[in-house]
C-alpha cells in the first residue's frame, strides 16, 4: 500500500467517525427536545379530596373539574354507574340494585376502593388521554392518623399517579387564600366543609394548634331534618334541608325575614305536604351546630401562644370552605369572638387554589410535604 493509499484509508476512517459523532449529535439533541416536549405534555394536578366536593387543579390552568363527591354503583355487577353531579343526583333516589354512596365521610376515606376508582376518573378527566402520569398533590385534615394518610396515599398512586404529595388542609386553604404562610405571622383559619370544620392557626408554613371536629355542613342538613320533623311532623330528604340551609339559612338574625317552601312527608298521614319555612325557623334549627362550632374557634383561641392571638387580633379570622358561606357566620364570629372576620374569596376552591399553588413548589417542598416515596406500597 502506498503512503497516498494511506492517506486515504486514514480519510475514509475520519469521515465515518464524523458520521458516527454527527448522528449521535443528532440523537442527544433528539431526546434532549423530546423530554422537552414530554414536560410540556405532563401534567400535575392538586386535588381536594373534600367529604361533599372534589377539586381538581391543573398545573398552569387552574381549576378543571369540580364534582360532588358521589359515585353511584351497581351492586349487582359492581360497575360505577355515574360518578360527581350525576350520581348526586342519584342520592336517596336509587332502586334497590343501585346505591349512591359518598366514600369520603368526616374528611378520610371510609371506602377505600370506591375512592381509588373515583380518583382513577377524576385523573383521566382532568388529563385527557395520556399516557403520562401526574404528580399529584392531596390535601388531608389536619387531624388525621398515619394509617389514613397512607390510605390517601396507595388510593392515589394505584389510581395512576406517579407520586403523590400530601399537603394538610388548612395550609393549603391559607396559600389559597393569598396568605404568605412563611411568615413568623400568625393566621387562623376556620374551614367548614361538609364533614369537618377544621380550626387551625398558622405560622411560619406549618400548624402551630388545630383542631378538627365532626360537625360541618352535613350536620347542619341533619339538624334541619331533625327540626322539621319535630316541628312540622314532616320528613323531609337531606337535599331539601341543604337547599334550604343554602337559600333561607341563617347563623345570625337576618334584618329581613326570608321564606321557602319546601316538600316532604306529612309523617300523620303519610301524604305528600308542602310547607313554608321561615328563615328565624332556620337559625333556631342551625343553633346547636353552629354553637359547637363557635366553642371550636374558641378553644383554640384560648390554647393559642399569646403573640399569635395578638397577630390574629390584627389580621382577622380567615374564613374557608362551603360552609362559611351560611348567611351571617362570618358576623356571628366577629361578634363572639370580637375578632374581624373575613370570608376567602372563594371559599369553596380556596383549599384546592392552594394546592395547586403547592404544585409551583413541589421540588422544593419535596421534604416538607408527606411522600408516597416514603411510603412502601404492596402492589
Ligand atoms: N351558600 C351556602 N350556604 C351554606 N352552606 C353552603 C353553601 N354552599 C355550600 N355550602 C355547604 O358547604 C359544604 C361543602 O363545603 P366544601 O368546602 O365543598 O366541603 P368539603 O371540603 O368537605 O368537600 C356543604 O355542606 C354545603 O351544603
Ligand atoms: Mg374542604
């Protein structure tokens, strides 16, 4: 072989190094958009796991899906029949083969793989049809044990997360509603959903006293059933007494009397009968809940370290959750308690705003948020 054959040889070699390096180049730059283009397509989602309502958020479009927290099942075959508005629908009116059942009561999960399932459709809803996973944030009563965070925890991850967070209820009703809860600040923060309210004062991102107690919402329903019975020796369902929990509903004496009528069964003759009901008849129907939850907000006052109670004395009692927006509550509390206090903005999506909001820091509140990491999981 000659020194120009070398040459050439030599030349040959280079160029199909060249080739290799430039397609490689290729490649990486080929994946490196890829992942790119899979960020852009993967989804987080922050979730209110709420006892009445689930909230879904979605990372940079806010909230996506709001449903009551019901699903309607075949007992027959076991298929879900409707899940959210129209198993609601649903409720109290089901043959014998259907049930309507709320699988989260007073703020955990009571029937875990119904909760799972409705989980799975709420993901795909939110999501669309994709073949990645969220990161999932959840937010839980404060009040709550090992055992049902971790409930919380495997229903989300075997409903297709790809890791979920827990984030507890009343921080996340806090960033929701706008507070900046690093602060050496303390804030109160009063939530009434359906099962639970939830009294808990905040400072410095985590919860300095709470306390969770079964009365909310629901109970309010129940209590209205209760007083119409006895009063007007009616039965009426528990969707009648929320609509007039939510219509005529009063906490505090409203300036002008407001009525609704509403249907039922005259438990004397067992017959249809419609009666007009009063909203005076509605605050003395509401005033054994409701105190219990004035003695809530007031027992933790009194166990709150004096220069918090002094912060929440300048700022107000902040207001959150569906319930607190029983007419004249708000004022109730301020008068009771002679603390300001103020409404969220919106008081039934403030606890998931926050959650999304959580979404923004999951890298970096990786250690201070509840991992499903850390938690084995028996598949
Ligand atoms: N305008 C209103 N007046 C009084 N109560 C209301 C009103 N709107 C919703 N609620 C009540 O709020 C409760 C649900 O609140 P929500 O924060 O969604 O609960 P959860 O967090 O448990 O899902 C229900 O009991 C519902 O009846
Ligand atoms: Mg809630």
């Amino acid at each position: 072989m000659g020194f120009l054959d070398n040459i050439a040889y030599l030349k040959g070699i280079f160029g199909i190094m060249e080739n290799i390096y430039d397609i490689m180049y290729k490649c990486i730059d080929m994946i490196k958009r890829g992942q790119i283009y899979m960020a852009a397509f993967r989804t987080d989602l922050g979730i209110d796991l709420g006892t009445a309502s689930i909230l879904v958020y979605a990372k940079g479009k806010g909230i996506v899906l709001n449903e009551p927290s019901v699903v309607a099942i075949d007992q027959n075959t076991n298929k879900f029949l409707a899940v959210g508005e129209e198993a609601k629908k649903m409720l109290g009116r089901t043959p014998g083969n259907i049930i309507a059942l709320r699988p989260m009561k007073d703020g955990v999960i009571s029937n875990y793989q119904v909760t799972e399932k409705m989980l799975k459709y709420f993901f795909t809803k939110a999501m669309g049809k994709t073949i990645f996973k969220p990161r999932v944030i959840i937010c839980v009563p404060s009040g709550i044990t090992e055992v049902e965070k971790r409930a919380v925890l495997e229903a989300s991850n075997h409903a297709g997360a790809r890791r979920t967070f827990l984030i507890e209820e009343p921080i996340a009703a806090a960033i929701g509603a706008g507070i900046d809860i690093t602060e050496p600040n303390g804030n109160m923060i009063v939530d009434i959903g359906g099962g639970t309210t939830d009294v808990a004062v905040i400072s410095l991102g985590g919860i300095v006293i709470s306390r969770s107690m079964k009365i909310a919402g629901d109970e309010c329903n129940e209590s209205i059933v209760r007083y119409i019975r006895k009063k007007h020796n009616m039965m009426i369902g528990e969707r009648s007494a929320e609509d007039l929990k939510i219509q005529i509903g009063t906490a505090y004496p409203r300036e002008k009397e407001v009525f609704m009528e509403v249907r039922g069964r005259n438990l004397l003759t067992g017959l249809p009968r419609t009666v007009k009901i009063s909203s005076s008849e509605m605050l003395e129907a509401l005033e054994e809940p409701i105190s219990q939850i004035m003695e809530t907000v007031h027992s933790v006052l009194e166990k709150t370290p004096p220069e918090l109670a002094a912060d929440i004395g300048d700022k107000g009692i902040v207001m959150t959750g569906g319930g607190a927006l029983l007419y004249g509550l708000d004022r109730l509390i301020t008068e009771k308690t002679g603390i300001k206090t103020n409404i969220v903005e919106d008081p039934i999506g403030s606890v998931a705003i926050g959650t999304g909001r959580a979404l923004e820091w999951v890298n970096l509140l990786e250690s201070d948020l509840i991992d499903s990491d850390s938690i084995r999981i028996n598949n």
